[in-house]
C-alpha cells in the first residue's frame, strides 16, 4: 500500500485548492520529508485530509464526546468531520490516490458542500467516491458502507490499523500505551482484525444457552409419551402368547393333513413315472437291438487296429523307392563332372602362382632407383616452397615500399592544408574580436541572456494575452450567475427547499426500513397462523378416517362373525347332504336296481323281507330323483364356497383397516410434534399476542388488511422517495456546475490579476539585466534585447557560439600539426628501411629458382615414362597384388571344387544305404501283411480298402454312439427299479386314515379357525406394538435427554473457559498472543530508540510494564515515563505495529504527527536514525515537527505558511 497523492480544498486553515504529489519531484525521490510550519498553520490539516479521504474520520475527533457545536440551522455533533470544512465557504473535498493491495491504482474522495453551494445554507451530507484510476471505473459513489467494504478490500487496512499503522495521530500516539485491558484488547482486536475471537467468545455462551434450553425442552417433551405399566404389558403378552401357542396348533394340525393330501398328490406321481420308465426301457431296448450291424463293424476295426499302420508304412514305401533311385543315377552322373573340373583348375592354379612370382621379382630390381627418384621429388617440392616464400615475401616488400612512399606523400599534403586553414580561422577572430569579453565568460552571461529572452518573450505574450483574459473573467461571472439560477429554478418547480431534501430522504428511507420491517413480520406471522390452521384441519381430518376406520373395522368384524357362522350352517348341511345323497346313490345302484326289478307287489324282499317296497317305481320317476340330487348338492357346496371368499375378502380388508390404522397413528403423532413446534414460533413472534386478541374468525382478515396497508403505505413512500432522489441527483449536477463555474471565475479573476502583477514583475527585471549586460554589449545590441529579445539573443548566442567554435578549432589544428610533423619523420625513417628489405628479398629470389631447375632435371631423368615417383611405385605393387589375386581365386576354385565332390560322395553313399534299408522294410511288410490276410480270409480286398478309409475319428465315433446305447438301456433298466422301489416303499408309508374328501373337509374347517386365530393374533400384536413404539419413543428421548444433557455440558465448559455474553473474555486470551507479537517487534524497534528499556506483557492479562535495563531489568509502570521516554516508547509500539502489518501488506507510507520535542538531543538523533531505517526500507515517511534541528536535517519540507485571517497555504521546497 502506497500513498500517490493528496488533494484538498477549503478544510480549516487550507483553502486552496492544493495538491501535494508524491510521485512527482522532490517528494518522488524523497524518502523522508518533513511537513513545517508555525502552529495552528494547518499541518496536522494535510494528515485530516488523507484520512477524510479514505475513511471519512479524523483520529482526533473520534474521542471527544457528544458534544454540540452551533451551525447555521441547528447544531450539529463536535465529532463529526465536516466541522472541518472553512467557515466561509460553500463546499470542500479531500482526495487521496493510492497503490492498493492489488497493485492497482486508486483514488479515494470525501465531499460535503452546503445547500446550493452557498456558505450561509444549511450544511448537506458528505459523499464519499472509491474510482479505479487504471479502468477509469467508478466503483462506489452511492452507499457508504459498501464504499468502506470496498476500501478496506483495496487498502488492505481498516480505519484503526490505518491510524496506528500508517499515519500516527497527534493525539493517538500515546493511547495504546497507558489503555487499560478491556481498551488495550479492543484496540487490538480492531488493529490485528481478529474480531472472530469474539465471536467465538459470544457463540460459546450462545450455545451454552440453546444447549441448556434444548435439554429443558426434551426434559418437559418426555412426559407425554407414556407406555403400559409393566402389569398391564405382562397381561397382554400373556394374551399374545396363548393365541399365537393356539395358532401354532392349528398351523400344525394343517400340516399334518396337507401332509395326507401331499401323500395322495405323490402317489399318482409315483405311479406316473414307474409307467414312464417301463416306456423308456422299452424304447432304448429296442434301439440297441437294431445296432449288431454297427457292432460287426466296429469288432472289425478294433482287429483291424494293430495292423493299421502296417497297411500305412507299405504305402508310404511304395510312394519312396522310384524318387530315391531317380535321384541316384542323377548324383552319379554330377560325380564324373566334377572330377574332370578338379583336374582343369589344378592346372589353372600352378599357372598363376608363376606370374606372381615374376611380378614380385621386378619390384624388388626397381626399388634402389625408385627410393633416389623419391628423394630427388621432394628436394624440388622444398624449394618450390621455399622460392613461393620468398616471393610472396617480395611482393609484401614492394606494396609497403609503395604504401610508405604514399603515406609520406599524404602526410606532407596534409601538413600544406592545415597551414591554409589556420591563416582563415585567425582572419575569422579577428573580425569577432568585440565578442572576447562576453565569450570569456559566455557559461555564466548564457543562461541571463536565456532568463532576459524569456522575460522578453512573457512581456509580449503577457500583453497579448491581456484582453482575452478580461473577456474570459467576464464570461466566468456570467456563467455563475445563469447556473446558479438554473439551480433556484430547479428547487423552485420541485416545491422542495433544498436543505430539506436530504433530511426527507432520510425520514422515508428509516420510515420505508420500518414499514418493510413490519411487513416481514406480518408476512412471518401470517406464514405461521396458515401453517397453523392447515396443521389444525390436517388433524382433524386424520381423527375422522380414523373414527370411519374404526367403524368400519366393527362392522366388517360383525359381518365376518356373521359369515364364518352361516358357513358352519352351509358346512353342516353340505355334509348332511352329501350323506343322504350317498345312501341314495347306493339304493340305485346296478345291482340294488336289478334286486329291486325282480320285487313283486305283496312278495317278501329277498333283502330285508320286507312286503313293502317303496323304491319300486317307474325309470322316469327315478331320473328325476337323481337330478333334484345333485342339484341339492351343487347348491350346498356352492353356498360354501361362496361364504368362504366371502370370509377371505373380509380378512384381508380388516388387516388393510389394521395397517391403515397404525398409519394415521403415526401420521397424528408427527402432526402433534409439528403443532408443538409451531405453537412455539408462533408463541415467540412478537405480533402473535395483538394476533390472539382478535376474534379466531377474522384472524385472517386481520393479517390481510395489515399486509395491504404496509404494501400500500410502502409503494407511496417508495413514489416518493424515488422522486427526492431524482431532484437531489439533478440538484447535485446543477451544483456541481455551480461549482465548476464558482471556481472558473475565481480562477479567471485571479489570473488577470496575476497577469497584471506578472507584466509590472517582468519590465522591472528586464531594466535590471539590460543595465547589467551595458559594459559588454554595444549600444545597438542592448536596443535589441530591449525590443527584440529572442532575435537579438539568438542572434548573440550563434555569433559567440560561432566564435568559440573557432577558437576550439584552431587549437585542434595546431595540435594535430604539430602531431602530423612527428608522424612525417618517423614515416621517412621506416621508408628507407623498407627498400632496403625489398632489395635483399631480390637477390634470394633468384637463387632459389636456379636451385629448382637443376633438381628438376635429374627427376626427368630417374622417372623416364612415369609421371611421378608415386605412380611408379604404385604401378609395380598393384601388378603384383593383381597376380597374388589371381593364385588366390584359383586355389579357392580349386578347393571349392573339392569340398563339392566329398560333398556330393557322402550324399550318394547315404541314398544308396537309405534304398537298401527302404527295399528290405518293404519285403518285411509284405509278409507281414500276407500272413494276416490269410487268419482273416472274410476280408476281400474291397472290404478291406473300405475298413482303412474309416479314420481313427470315425471309429471313436461308433464306438461312443454303441455305448451310449447300451448304457441308455442299463439307465432305463436301473431307473425302472427304482420307480418300482419308490412306489412300494410309499404305498407301505400310507396309514390309510382318511380319504381324499375327508382330507378337504377337515382343512377347510381348520383353515378357517387359523383364520380366527390370526386376527386375534394380529390385533393382540398391534397393541403390542403400539405399546412397543411408546416404549421406544420413551427410551428415544431418554437418549436424546442424555445427549442433551452431554452437549450442554461440553458447551457449559467451554462458556466456562472462553464464553462471556460480550466475549470480552475470549478477547482477552486471544490478544495477549497479539500483545506478545507487538511486544517482540516493539522491542526490536527500542533497541534502536532507547536501549535503557523493554517492555513487557505483565501486572495483568493485556498489561504493559517497562524493563528498566539500567536498573537491574527492574520493571515498572509505563505510567513512569517521561513525557520524551513515552514518546519513544510509543513511537517504538507504533513502528512494531506497522512491522506487524507489514508481514502480510506491504505498507511503504509512513506519517508521523508531532512529539518530537520532547526529546533531548541524544534521543532525537536515535529517532532520526530509525527514521532514516524506515526510509531505507523503501518506505516513504513524512514528518510533523517543530524541531529545527530535524528541519535542517530533512531538506524535502512541505511548508504551511499562514497568510493571515485564518488562511495558510501550502509549498514543496527542496534544499
């Protein structure tokens, strides 16, 4: 963080405006500066501005009350900032630019201005802007707190550590030094940022609260979930128990007779599947019976086996012998070829060894002259080089005779030009003779004749520019005066005065926060009164289904006792029928019919002797009887069946009326938990008792037509403000222009009359330097400077510039001839020995050329035909490297030739013993084959062939497909068994007991007394259930009691250690670490300032104490020090502060107010040390004092001068 510049206008002493920028010169490069001034000038003023600027308060108004100060229609508070602005005046501002956190540049302004600009209006609201000078963005203009969000979010530092760490107040400097601990705490709470430790401090003691206030709760919730008492729960566990041992009777006597009827089930089964398996027998028996073809075939092939591979290899041989003997005769014929090449190449080689031989013999007679011509060859190469030498030396010899001889030339010419030039520039000076006095001294008269030109030249100008200044003052009040009655207009149309605008904005915007204030809360309201009644309807809905649910329960148990009863009735008769109808069918039967066609009227019955016999009667009368029968029957049994469903269906619905039951018990009890919890928001809203005052039918109403109000109260206000902010926005740009044309005229009046003053300033000083100039200048001269300055001194300036240029120059060129004489002689003397060399190298050169022409004869001679000696030698060698290749590939043919005849034996013998051994395995085969043919004389040669076509595959095949067969047929035989085996030993199982009806009969009346027993079952386990719930809910909240009580007790002691209802006490804990960290770089601060004392955390928690080092590191109060050592100390604690700040932001300003005067010598000379440190450390640090010694160690000032009647202005000197 960076401060670029500051910018006032019209605060306290300092009208302005004024401008202080720090990236421009001598406070650019300044690392220390010092703001002077007498006091009560405004020095202290320059420090309000740069915090009104960023934060929009000043550190010495922030403690000093509530006190009121008289303004111009009321009073306003003496701590409030724009107190500062020049009585007087009708606005001011102060603007600060600055390097954020971000590395972006950023200008921050604070403004107030009375009503229409006027001083004698009422004083208006301050207006704090934050623009991003890189993007030109306006990026807060409006809304102050979001403007201090965004500040502190780009400054890196809030209003606190702004004052402690970048700007140390005139009246704060000591106060964090004698503060008491809740102070000391506070302020380093706000100064590290570490508001969270009291939060955490408040949330501790919060929370121990809402922990305290959840485990009354559950507490007082318990007593409503009561279960039976263990007497009552023991009965109806009893109950539950001797139904459910009842059920299990009946479950097992029904298994008993399901086990009968499964019996017969199994029976038929058995008897099923013992007749499927004699079929199956059957059916695989006769397959394997139609396979003994299959079977001869495959006895057969399993003989035929063995001698298969003997048929296979005669085969193979035959397909051998004819190839093998073919390539036999071939190899023969190959054989004789080769041995009559052998002979051929043997001769060829013996040849060959004879030329080489004779080519060695002829190298070794040719090598004594071949080593002369060899050293004869590089006698003449010597001096071939030797005489290139000595002519390229030659030749550099003749081009630096040539070179020097022209050198000498130029040099002499040279010499001739240079005394031409001389004799001109001394005619030159003689006619500029009159300008020696003024060139004598032309550094010191140039920059006066430059400051009388421009004097000249703003004179000129000055009058020129005189009439346009005057009609630009004119047009300035003109302007002034239509804006500010552009302004009264404005108000005027509005019906508004215009220092009640603000304040109107002010009571709609607190009146519109109240009104949408209320709104919520009677939206809250409404929100829990409806959540309220729908619970409420919601409840008694659920009581009803329960009521009709209940109803229909006893209804369908009522109709279910009436059923199962009719259906005892419709069994019993079924019964009864079923009997009668089976004595009746015995008496028709065949045999009682044919007994019953021989009785004869009066005739005793062969049967029972009786005389009467009632069943004689016609056929049509007994067909009839059969008929009503089993009419009688059908109708029976189908009134029992239909009782039957009719028992199910009512089963299943009360079960669906049981589940259906419990549901709405669950869903009554979640409501009741609901409407607990929402008597209780609805008990807490503050509106909820004038809500139970009014009548429970117009509750609604009631709500409705508050909302309506409010909204309607809200809109009108809203109308209302909107149309303020619109005036007050249009106001603020009309004066705004007022202001801009305030300043345009006051600024064009001032400029005319600095122009007057300027134009008298500049004659009286144009006079001064014409007189001083008179000795050195002629008459004419000074005439011209006096009406013609910028010609006249140009013209001086290129006269005296032209004769010093001559005078440079003519002492150039004497140098550079005196120098050029010297380099003349030495140039002669090294020409002479350059011709003498060049004569010498003559003399060499043609010795050395007779010397080649010699040797290069005698060569000629050695070599004869041959070019060189080299190609000599090399012609001999390649001839005899020629002949050792030729006896080298003769031989190589040769024993190639060989190595293809011993090649082409071996292979001829191996084939010959691989025929033998081929033919005898054949005639072995053949007996084999023969003597086996004949033990098997059923085998023809095509049944044979047909035999060994089947593959080995085929046979497997066959051989599986017959096994399978006969293994069906065991499976079958031995699946049959054990059918027969199953069925007898069931039938020897069955105990014979009942018949296949009589099972139906007894497990339908069983069935339905299971039935019975169920429901009384089901109904016994949903009171135990319902018990059971009670009982878990019971135990649920003596859980969530326990945890309760566990979590208000863990909260408890942790509000024990750091909570507090303000949480001052976590505060405390936490800033003694800070204390110590401010400590550590305070003290590191004061061994530089004052070596005598530390200090130290101690007497209390956030307690400050001195070490007195002098004194045995005895400790005391901070209360003890001197006015100058609490300065220091201070100083220290506020330098350690900016260390500390300095760890995570970069801070690179520094101003300090005052206090400097209390230090003695020694001790000021320490704190303009640490000053220059902090400089040192790139930081730029401005200083407020008194003190003259430190004014004339600090040559970079800002002076505040007072210019009398309250006023003072502001300069940047550097000395």
């Amino acid at each position: 963080m960076k401060i670029l510049a500051i910018r006032l206008k019209n605060l306290a002493s300092l009208a302005g405006p004024f401008e202080l920028d720090f990236t421009a010169e001598p406070l650019a490069s300044a690392g220390l500066f010092a703001i002077t001034g007498p006091t009560g000038a405004g020095k202290s003023t320059l420090l309000d501005a740069l915090c009104l600027a960023l934060f929009g308060a000043i550190p010495r108004l922030n403690n000093i009350g509530q006190s009121k100060v008289p303004e111009i229609d009321g009073d306003i508070s003496t701590n409030d900032p724009r107190t500062l602005l020049r009585r007087g005046t009708g606005s001011g501002y102060a603007e600060v630019d600055f390097i954020g956190i971000d590395n972006r540049r950023y200008r921050a302004r604070w403004e107030t201005n009375r009503a229409r600009d006027n001083a004698s209006k009422k004083l208006q609201a301050s207006r704090q802007t934050l623009i991003d000078l890189d993007s030109e963005q306006v990026l807060s203009s409006q809304n102050k707190t979001e403007y201090k969000t965004m500040l502190e979010a780009r400054l890196g530092l809030n209003f606190e550590q702004f004052t402690r760490a970048v700007m140390l107040a005139q009246s704060e400097f000591s106060a964090f030094l004698k503060a008491d601990d809740k102070e000391r705490s506070e302020l380093l709470e706000k100064l590290t940022d570490t508001a969270i430790y009291s939060q955490l401090g408040r949330r501790a003691f919060s929370k121990s609260n809402e922990a305290k206030k959840v485990h009354d709760d559950l507490k007082a919730l318990a007593t409503g979930v009561t279960p039976l008492e263990p007497e009552a729960r023991a009965d109806l566990d009893k109950r539950f128990d001797d139904a459910q041992q009842q059920l299990k009777d009946q479950h097992a006597g029904l298994k008993q007779l399901e086990l009968q009827q499964q019996w017969l089930k199994v029976l038929v089964q058995l008897h099923s599947e013992h007749k499927t398996a004699t079929e199956q027998l059957q059916q695989d028996q006769h397959h394997w019976d139609s396979q003994s073809s299959e079977r001869l075939n495959l006895s057969r092939l399993e003989n035929l086996a063995p001698q298969r591979h003997q048929f296979a290899r005669q085969t193979e041989l035959n397909t051998q012998l004819s190839p093998l003997a073919a390539k036999i005769q071939q190899h023969l014929v190959q054989h004789s070829a080769l041995h009559t090449q052998q002979d051929q190449l043997e001769k060829n080689r013996f040849d060959a060894q004879s030329t080489a031989v004779n080519a060695q013999q002829l190298l070794t007679d040719a090598k004594p002259r071949l080593q002369l011509a060899f050293d004869t060859q590089g006698t003449v190469a010597r001096l071939i080089q030797d005489l290139h030498q000595a002519t390229e030396s030659k030749q550099q010899a003749d081009q630096h005779t040539a070179e020097g001889q022209r050198a000498v030339s130029n040099l002499l010419e040279q010499q001739r030009q240079v005394a031409e030039r001389l004799e001109r520039i001394a005619a030159q000076l003689e006619q500029s003779v009159g300008l020696a006095p003024l060139c004598a001294a032309w550094n010191a008269y140039h920059d006066r004749l430059k400051q009388l030109m421009q004097i000249g030249g703003r004179l000129s100008k000055g009058h020129i520019e005189l009439p346009q200044l005057e009609l630009g003052a004119a047009r300035a009040s003109q302007q002034l005066t239509e804006q500010r009655n552009a302004l009264e207009l404005l108000y005027r149309e509005a019906g508004a005065e215009a220092h009640a605008v603000g304040e109107q904005i002010q009571i709609l915007g607190s009146l519109l926060h109240d009104n949408r204030k209320q709104q919520r809360a009677f939206e809250d309201l409404s929100r829990l009164w409806a959540s309220q009644q729908q619970l409420d309807q919601r409840a008694l809905e659920l009581t009803h289904k329960q009521q009709d649910a209940q109803q229909q329960r006893e209804q369908l148990n009522r109709e279910g006792l009436q059923a199962k009863s009719e259906l005892t009735v419709a069994e019993h008769t079924l019964s009864v029928t079923r009997q009668l109808l089976e004595r009746q069918r015995l008496a028709r039967s065949a045999s009682v019919e044919e007994l019953r066609g021989r009785l004869q009227n009066d005739q005793p019955c062969p049967v029972c002797g009786s005389h009467e016999h009632p069943y004689h009667q016609p056929e049509a009368l007994l067909q009839s009887l059969t008929q009503h029968d089993e009419s009688e029957e059908a109708n029976a049994l189908k009134a029992v069946d239909t009782l039957k469903e009719k028992l199910v269906e009512l089963r299943a619905t009360v079960a669906g009326l049981i589940a259906q039951q419990k549901e709405f018990l669950q869903q009554q009890e979640q409501l009741t938990t609901q409407q607990q919890a929402l008597a209780s928001s609805l008990q807490a809203h503050p509106l909820s008792a004038r809500l139970i005052e009014q009548d429970s039918s117009k509750r609604d109403v009631w709500l409705t037509q508050h909302l309506n109000q409010l909204a309607q109260n809200i809109a009108q206000d809203e109308l209302r403000q909107n149309a303020l902010l619109t005036l007050q926005k249009d106001a603020a740009h009309l004066q705004q222009q007022v202001q801009i044309a305030t300043e345009a005229s006051q600024a064009a009046t001032h400029q005319l009359a600095d122009q007057h003053r300027l134009l008298a300033s500049d004659r009286e000083r144009l006079e001064e330097e014409l007189t001083a100039f008179a000795p050195l200048l002629a008459a004419e001269t000074l005439e011209g400077l006096r009406t013609q300055p910028t010609v006249t001194v140009m013209q001086l300036d290129q006269q005296v510039t032209q004769r010093l240029q001559q005078l440079e120059q003519q002492g150039e060129e004497q140098r550079e001839q005196r120098d050029r004489q010297h380099n003349v002689e030495l140039e002669q003397s090294q020409q002479t020995a350059r011709v003498q060399e060049q004569e010498k190298l003559q003399l060499q050169c043609a010795a050395l050329s007779d010397q080649q022409h010699a040797s290069q004869q005698q060569l000629g001679e050695l070599l004869g035909e041959h070019p060189s000696a080299e190609h000599w030698q090399q012609q001999l060698e390649q001839a005899v490297e020629h002949t050792r290749n030729v006896e080298s590939a003769a031989g190589q043919a040769l024993q190639d030739a060989r190595n293809l005849m011993t090649q082409l034996s071996a292979e001829l013998k191996a084939e010959q013993e691989r025929l033998s051994s081929i033919e005898l395995e054949h005639r072995d085969l053949s007996l084999k084959i023969a003597d086996w043919r004949s033990r098997h004389p059923e085998l023809d040669d095509s049944g044979l062939a047909q035999l060994l076509s089947v593959d080995d595959d085929q046979v497997n095949a066959l051989r599986q497909q017959l096994q399978r067969s006969e293994k069906a047929v065991e499976q079958a035989k031995v699946l049959l068994h054990e059918r027969e085996q199953r069925l007898h030993l069931h039938q020897a199982q069955h105990d014979g007991t009942l018949d296949a009806e009589q099972l139906d009969n007894a497990l339908t009346e069983l069935h339905g007394h299971a039935a019975a027993s169920e429901q009384q079952c089901a109904e016994l386990r949903a009171q135990q259930a319902d018990d059971q719930r009670r009982q878990d809910a019971n135990q649920a909240l003596s859980q969530q009691i326990a945890e309760a009580n566990a979590q208000y007790l863990r909260w408890a002691r942790l509000a024990t250690l750091i909570g507090s209802a303000e949480g001052d006490k976590f505060r405390k804990i936490a800033q003694a670490y800070n204390l110590d960290l401010l400590v550590h770089h305070a003290n590191a601060q004061l061994r530089q300032l004052v070596r005598r004392y530390r200090l130290k955390r101690g007497g209390s928690m956030l307690g400050l104490l001195v070490m007195d080092t002098e004194m045995g590191d005895e400790l005391r109060s901070v209360h003890s020090l001197s006015g100058g050592e609490t300065f220091l100390v201070s100083l220290a604690l506020a330098l350690g502060l900016a260390s500390m700040a300095s760890s995570t932001l970069k801070i690179e300003s520094l101003f300090i107010d005052e206090g400097f005067g209390s230090l003695d010598p020694e001790s000021l000379q320490l704190a303009m040390d640490a000053l220059d440190g902090l400089q040192a450390q790139g930081r730029k640090v401005g200083v407020i004092s008194h003190v003259q010694e430190m004014h004339e160690r600090i040559p970079v000032q800002i002076q505040v001068r007072r210019q009398g009647n309250g006023l003072s202005t502001i300069e940047v000197s550097s000395s």
